[in-house]
C-alpha cells in the first residue's frame, strides 16, 4: 500500500480496538448498534482533539456491525485481515454478510497481516489449528495496538482459543488460554499492570439466553478487575495529554515539518515522521524548563541579595519593595510553568521521541514486523505512572502507521539504519552524540562547580580578612563585609542547589553509558556480516536505549521545578 496523504496517522489517534461474536441475536441487532454508536459518540464529544480510528477485523458478526457504526459515523476504519482475502471470504457462512464484507472492505483501509514462519497460502486453505491461530493472532493484533478494546460479548469465560473471552483475557492480563506468557516479561507480570481498559458492550450469542447484565461498562486492568459506567479517571488523564501533544504539534506544525530527515529512508517512515515531532517539542519544552530553572534561581540569590543589603548595608524601604517585586516575578513564572505543565511535557515528549526513534529504526531495519508477539511499546515505560501509558499509546498507532508503508523488497536497509543509527566514533549517529555531549557536559559541570568554589572560597576569605583585621575595620565596613559574606554563602547555597536540581552528573553518567553501549554495538556490528545477526544486536541495542531512557524519565520525574524555592 503506498502513502495516502489522506490517511490519518494513528499516532495521533484514539483508537478503539473490535472483538466479539460472530453469531449475534438477530433481536440484539438495533440495540447493539445504539450502544456501540453511544459510545464512539461519547468519545468523541469527550476528547474532540483525537481522532477515532476503529480496528476491525471485519469478521461476521460484532466486527462487522462495529465497522459499519463507525463508517455510518464518518469515522476511519482500519481492518487488520488475519487471512489473505481471498481464504478470509470462504470463512462468510452468510452470503448477505460475504456481501457487506466486499462494501465495507471499499470503504475501509485493508491491512492483511504477513503469514508467519512456516505459514503458507496452502497450509491456511483448510480449517485447522493452523487457521484458528491466525484468528488469535488477528485479535492479539488488535488488542496490542489498541488504545481501547471495545468487545461485545456475553461475559462467559469458554475456554476457547482465540474466542472473545480469550482476546478480552489478552487486553487485560497479557496472557491467552494456549500462551500465557506471549506479550510481557516476566517481571512485567509480576509487578504493577493497570494500563489497559476496554468497554464490554454486553451481547448474547445466537441461541443463548439473555446475559445477566445488560448494561455496558468499562473494565480496567488492574490487581482486582474493576468495572464502572465511567471511564477511570486515570484513563482519562492518559488520553487528554495525549490530545494535548496533538494540539502542541498542530501548534507548531510549520517549524516541525521543516526539519531535515538524515535520509530519504527516514523522510518516507511515518514513524520518524511522529519522532520528529516529539523531538522538536521535547527541545522547545526543555528550553523553556531550563529558563524557568535558571530564572527560579537566580531571583531567589537577588532575594538574598536584598535582604542581606536591608539588614546590613542600607535599610530603605525601597529594598523591601524589591524584594517583593522579585518573589513576585518568581512565583508568577512558577505558576505559568506549572499550569502549562512545561516540564511534565518535557520528559514526556523526550521519553517519547526515544521510544519512536528506536521503533523507527527497527522497522526500517526489518527487526518489527507485523506478525510480531511481541512490540517496541509494550514493556516501554511499564512501570512507570499509569498516566505515562499515553506514550505507549501513541507508540502503538505509530506502530501501525509503520505497517501501512511497506518497505522495500529485503526487508529495510540494516546498513543504513547502522550507519544513521549508531554512526561512528566522531562522526554522526549515537555515538559520536553520546561522545561529543558527555565531554560538553562534563566541560560545563567543571565550570558550575568552580563558580560554585570561588563563591565559597571569596566568603571563607572574607570571614578570615573579618577575623584577622576586625580591630581595624569601623563599625559601617564590617556591616559591608559581613553582609558580602552573607551573599556569597547564599550564592554558593543556591548555585549547588541549582547544580543538584539540573542533574548534570546523572545526565554525565547516563551520556557515558550510551556511549559505551553504542561503541560496543559498533564492534559487534562491525564483526558481523550477516544481516540476521546484525539485526539481533540492533534489537538488543535499542532495548538496551528504551530502558536507560526509562531510567532517565523516573530520575527527573523525581526532581519537580522547585516551585517551593520562592
């Protein structure tokens, strides 16, 4: 499928996963299609700043009727096909519905998913556990890259492999009745798990009683299934800073479109295309952080300042209101960036460009396919805030957005994604990066550090040249010196305050460290010839960089803009 300007990006989407019956009461038919209908409508009212994009499979049954209510809607429907067209047809029992599927499929983008290893046209054409996995799959598919997974379904568990029941068990615990351990690590299962939520639209099958309870809900993953008539709150914050970092980059959509791409390659992936988005606002936010930091700072040393001219050198009332004026400028700029939420945006964007460009250079590199377990967002940034799920989410669109521009015939160019990717030592890439900003760093730390000494030094100064010669000094120069000792005590104080809130050291270290990562994976790569191998150890480097980034966003979550300092 070639790129369609037209095609929303599903990066910057909300999108509502489908699964559910094949075989729906026919008298449950209008009621269905009013609930389904209420609530892509309440989504939309709710979050007008992201799209709706619908997932469906466009099995018979709730797949179909989902499809059809969105496009009635107006809303873009993508139909991930477990099987090649002309296999999924025969699987129609009801011609009137093989006929819906050819009407649909003209409306909607139809993205069949690649057979796996060992999968054939041929060893797919008869009904099987060969097909019936591909069922499952499908509906992994979908729940992986879901925002939302909407099913209509009667709440039975069946035992069924890859029914309802078992996709449903999918979104919420990770784990389908024949795999248990397919999408997350181990720790990840063992630890904290509350980002996914989908909405049970109740429906009974075609010869089954009515189901206990009719009422729709949301369910949300968790350490106890808990299910409301109200999205959780949680989620709801998730999809609203997701919005929000679609209205940031239609803010500044012309200055982001005029970055360079490093290659043709990277200019035609719609996922470096989200990563130069997210890596532009990431900049724009850090500077302004680093402005409101400095600003904070430097008010609350000529706060000091003032006060110690007030009590020792001259008391003017003039001082007083100059000390006033400037723990107003402070608390005015803290309260701008805190409700404009400058520094939350800042992390956020940068854990995200992170996140995009590893998935980005692991799909141009042939390492994700769409057949995949496993996928880039899935462990990323796990066991952080739920809040932080957003990103994934974003992660999981542009993971699709991806699949829907194929690459070229041998599977994306390994060597050009090494050469942009991880470069060489001085050159461009990660590592010259990495190297080049670790010196740079490590250059300005010395500096902060020794301004940092001269202040401590010239006070410690002053307090000997006090001591020694305090018999010869009237009573109005040592007022002068003792209140310069004073400032210079608060200089220094504030400077290490400000030194230890940008976190230099740690950001040393962590330059250091992907440094050392990308010079070993440019050995390894230099070693190794063939392409397999080289894609193991791109596969490795970039797990390797989503989790040092991980560690990096906990670190400075963990050090907030001092808004207590003024």
């Amino acid at each position: 499928m070639a790129a369609n300007p037209d095609m929303p990006l599903l990066a910057s989407s909300l999108v509502i996963g489908v699964t559910g019956h094949r075989r729906l009461r026919a008298q449950d038919i209008a009621g269905l299609e009013a609930d389904v209908r209420t609530f892509l409508q309440d989504l939309q009212a709710r979050f007008p700043g992201l799209p709706l994009v619908v997932l469906s499979p466009m099995a018979e049954g709730a797949d179909q009727l989902v499809a059809q209510v969105a496009l009635d809607l107006g809303l873009y429907v993508v139909a991930p096909l477990p099987l090649p067209l002309a296999l999924y047809r025969e699987d129609f029992k009801d011609p009137a519905n093989l006929q819906l599927l050819d009407r649909q499929l003209a409306q909607v983008e139809v993205l069949e998913l690649p057979l796996e290893r060992g999968e054939t046209p041929g060893t797919l054409a008869l009904p099987g556990p060969t097909r019936d996995r591909r069922y499952r799959q499908a509906g992994i598919f979908v729940s992986s890259h879901c925002h939302v997974l909407l099913a209509l379904w009667d709440g039975r568990q069946t035992g069924r492999v890859g029914g309802t029941a078992d996709i449903v068990r999918f979104h919420m615990e990770g784990a389908t009745q024949a795999d248990p351990d397919n999408r997350r690590a181990a720790d990840t299962l063992l630890g904290p798990d509350q980002e996914n939520v989908a909405y049970h639209v109740p429906a009974a099958r075609e010869g089954n009683a009515d189901v206990a309870d009719a009422r729709p809900r949301w369910l949300a993953a968790g350490e106890d299934a808990q299910a409301g008539l109200a999205l959780p709150d949680a989620f709801a914050r998730m999809f609203s800073r997701q919005a929000a970092f679609n209205a940031d980059m239609r803010k500044y959509a012309a200055p982001i479109a005029a970055q360079p791409a490093p290659s043709p390659a990277a200019a035609a992936c719609p996922v470096w295309r989200t990563f130069v988005a997210a890596d532009w606002l990431a900049r724009i936010y850090q500077r302004r952080v680093a402005r409101v930091l400095l600003t904070t700072y430097v008010l609350v040393a000529l706060m000091g300042f003032a006060f110690f001219t007030y009590t020792d050198v001259v008391s003017n009332d003039l001082v007083i209101y100059a000390f006033l004026l400037l723990f107003a400028t402070g608390s005015v700029v803290m309260t701008i960036a805190s409700r404009r939420e400058w520094q939350r945006k800042y992390l956020d964007y940068r854990a995200l460009a992170e996140g995009l460009r590893v998935q980005s250079y692991w799909r141009r590199a042939g390492i994700v396919v769409a057949g995949a377990r496993a996928f880039a967002h899935d462990n990323f940034m796990q066991k952080q805030d739920v809040e932080l799920g957003w990103i994934r989410n974003v992660m999981r669109g542009a993971g699709i957005d991806g699949m829907r521009v194929p690459l070229a015939a041998d599977g994306g160019d390994v060597q050009g994604v090494v050469d942009e990717w991880v470069g060489e030592p001085g050159g461009n890439g990660q590592l010259g990066y990495y190297a080049g900003s670790s010196l740079y760093r490590a250059r300005l730390h010395r500096r902060g550090e020794m301004l940092g000494h001269v202040c401590l030094g010239l006070g410690v100064g002053l307090c000997v040249v006090l001591a020694i010669f305090a018999s010869r000094f009237d009573a109005s120069t040592k007022q002068v010196l003792v209140s310069a000792m004073g400032i210079l005590s608060v200089a220094a104080a504030v400077h290490e305050a400000y030194m230890h809130k940008k976190a230099d050291k740690e950001l040393i270290r962590q330059y250091r460290f992907m440094q050392r990562i990308f010079t070993s994976a440019y050995r390894r790569l230099a070693a190794v010839a063939d392409v397999v191998g080289r894609q193991r150890i791109l596969g490795a480097l970039g797990e390797a960089a989503l989790t040092e980034h991980a560690e990096w966003t906990l670190l400075h979550r963990e050090r907030p803009l001092p808004q207590s300092r003024i």
